[in-house]
C-alpha cells in the first residue's frame, strides 16, 4: 500500500495521486478538523516541473512527518497510519489549500 494518497494533482510529487517527495511534513498546530492541516512539501509543478524520483528510497514516499500535535496519529512528531489521504483537488498553487484527510482531533 502506498504511504500518501494525494488528490493534488498541482503537486510536483503527485504521481498518478501517489507522492513521490522524499518526505512529507503535515503541519497545522492547534487543528481541530482536517481543514487546519497542511502539507507542507507541496510544489506547485507549475513553478518546479516535475519531482517523482523519490531519491532517499525506491517508488513512492515513505518518510510521513507529522507536527499536529492535537493528532490522535501523531506520535514523537510521526504518523502512525499505514497510509493518509492528502486531499486539495486540481487548482491547488499554495500549500495550505491542501489537507490531510486522514486527519483525527485526539480525545
């Protein structure tokens, strides 16, 4: 299973809604819905062309960063999850129009 599913499709690391970035980084501190975060790795391809060749390992990203402290997934700064759903659709230019998804308000 891929580790992040990603509806971006602006994104210069989505590669057939699969991330190839050599890690991603969810951000959004005080979230309290999945709207709050962030993926901080977006590049808009526009600006930076392509970038699938995940160069730190093989296929597709595997590195999941996490500073949603009020995650139930994160743990010490890393998601839990076997995989996330990066979502923002197709005329996303700036990362916090994108989300994760997979997001879930601790308590």
């Amino acid at each position: 299973m891929d580790k992040i599913n990603c509806n971006v499709v602006s994104c210069s690391h989505n590669k057939k809604q699969v991330c190839y970035a050599n890690c991603v980084d969810i951000v959004g501190p005080s979230a309290q819905k999945h709207s709050d975060t962030s993926c901080s790795s977006f590049l808009d391809k526009s600006h930076y062309s392509r970038l699938t060749n995940n160069v730190l390992s093989e296929g597709s990203c595997d590195c999941l960063q996490c500073s949603v402290e009020s995650c139930t997934y994160n743990s010490n700064h890393l998601c839990t999850l076997e995989s996330i759903q990066v979502s923002g659709g197709e005329n996303v230019d700036y990362y916090t129009h994108t989300a994760c998804s997979s997001f879930k308000l601790e308590g």
